[in-house]
C-alpha cells in the first residue's frame, strides 16, 4: 500500500511562471508513451490518484501535478490560487515536460481546470475524463466558502483544520474513511502555513471561471466518471455536460459520493483504464 511519504518521495520538481511569481509544482512522473494528466482538486492533493495511476502507467506516461497551493507545490500566500490560474499552471507544466498533446482526468476543482483547459486549447487535449467536477455554477459548495471566512486561519490552528477535514471526509464518503487516505489528504495542511494556504484556496473558488465556459468548444472524447450519490456535485451536472459536449459517454457509478475513486476504487480503475487504454 503506497502512504503519503512513499508517494512525496517520488515526486518530481518543475518551476512554472504564473502571473508573473516563478512558482514551484510537485508532480509524480511514471511510465511512457501518450502522456495522461490527473488534476486533483480542494481539499486535496496529488495522493488522491495514488491507486488509479499504476495500471495506466504500465501503458502510457502520467504525470500527476500539486496545484498551485496544494500538497508539495509552491504554499506562499502571494499568488493566486483559482482554477484560472491553475489552468495556467497546468498550460505552463504540459510546456516545460513537453507533453504536447495530452489526455487530461480531473476531480472536483481539477475537473474545472480540465475543463478550461480543453475548451480553450481544443486541439491539445485527445481525451478528457470529468469525475464529479465542478462545472457550470455548481459550486462552491457551503464547506469549502465556510473555510474561506476571513478570519478562519486565525480561530482555528492545524489541530482543528485536521478535526474539520477527518468530519468531512468520514460525513462524506461511502464508507469509514481508510487512515492511509486520511494522513494522505490532511498531511499538507498540518502546519500554521499549510492552514493559511488551505483558507486561501477557499477563498480561491470563484464560479466564475466555469460558468464563461461553453462546454461545446471540447473536441475531446470525454469519459463522464461520476460518483452517482455525490452531493458536493450532483450527476445532473454530469447530465448537463453529456447533453453539451459532442463527444461523451456517461458513466454513474452506484454506492460512489464525491470521493468516487475512494468509494469504488475498483470499478473505477478499470472504467478510467478501459478509456485511456482500450
């Protein structure tokens, strides 16, 4: 079972410029061939496609990112965080691998990301999976503009955030929440600067940046792998998104909240494989 210290310890390094801050992304790199791009997304990290990578990675390269203010990238609270410029951080690490053409998978914000990202450059994205992302004005959701109150970092140090997190998770997932995901999810946070970098991505959320999007400009084929009980982002929004983009395929996976990938991790490895892979 890979834990969070075996997964930081095969992270990579690139800079990236971002609004004009020189910025440090944290990415797992592994495999070869067509390059396949995972994007997580608020409050989680890279971790959270620990167990869906490997099969794909026997077939093709993937390359799995930190956002902006997550995990082991860049937490200085001097840069903006939104999924706008996550997208140019996104844009800026497909330049400085080389990728070039990319599949992208995104998951909540990170889906917001892909999302932009693949209506903005069509023709560099092949594929495209959305699992329980945000989307049209989906979000933000209360939990997630409840930490970003002004004030929040300072009522509550890295011993509550990791209290408020752990209720989150074991509110919101299928199951009991398994302590190897837990540490993995709560660890970056678990500091006064990890604190302050959590409330600035909540502030962070605007849905803006996904209601200027015209889903009708993706070219991609895309894979709509969705945790059919998720309250955070319902799959009517699933719905919607299969009714505008032209190429789509559906897929709702029963017993699966927002944390699609944790509840039937089985499932959902060989779903995303079979689309990526064939």
């Amino acid at each position: 079972m890979t834990t969070y210290a075996d997964w930081e310890s095969q992270q990579d390094h690139a800079a990236v410029t971002v609004d004009g801050h020189t910025l440090d992304v944290a990415y797992y790199d592994a495999g070869t061939g067509d390059p396949v791009v995972f994007v997580h997304g608020i409050p989680t990290n890279s971790f959270l496609w620990r167990d869906v990578v490997e099969p794909i990675a026997k077939h093709r390269r993937v390359v799995v990112p930190d956002m902006l203010g997550y995990g082991n990238s860049s937490l200085a609270d001097t840069f903006d965080r939104s999924i706008r410029a996550q997208e140019r951080m996104l844009e800026e690490l497909v330049s400085t691998l080389d990728l070039g053409t990319v599949s992208l998978v995104g998951h909540d914000l990170g889906g917001g990301v892909a999302l932009r990202y693949a209506s903005h450059t069509p023709e560099l994205v092949d594929q495209l999976v959305l699992s329980n992302a945000v989307a049209y004005d989906s979000w933000p959701v209360e939990t997630i503009t409840e930490l970003g109150l002004p004030g929040h970092a300072e009522q509550n140090d890295a011993e509550d955030i990791q209290r408020l997190l752990e209720k989150m998770f074991g509110n919101t997932l299928a199951d009991d929440p398994d302590e190897t995901f837990l540490e993995g999810m709560t660890a970056p946070w678990a500091s006064e600067a990890g604190v302050t970098a959590l409330v600035r991505a909540a502030v962070a959320t605007n849905t803006n940046h996904t209601t200027e999007i015209d889903p009708e400009t993706i070219a991609a084929e895309t894979l709509l792998l969705w945790g059919a009980d998720d309250e955070f982002q319902p799959i009517e929004y699933a719905e919607r998104l299969d009714d505008d983009i032209a190429d789509t395929t559906l897929t709702g996976l029963e017993g699966a909240t927002h944390w699609v990938m944790e509840d039937r991790p089985e499932r959902y490895r060989d779903e995303l494989t079979d689309f990526l892979v064939g």
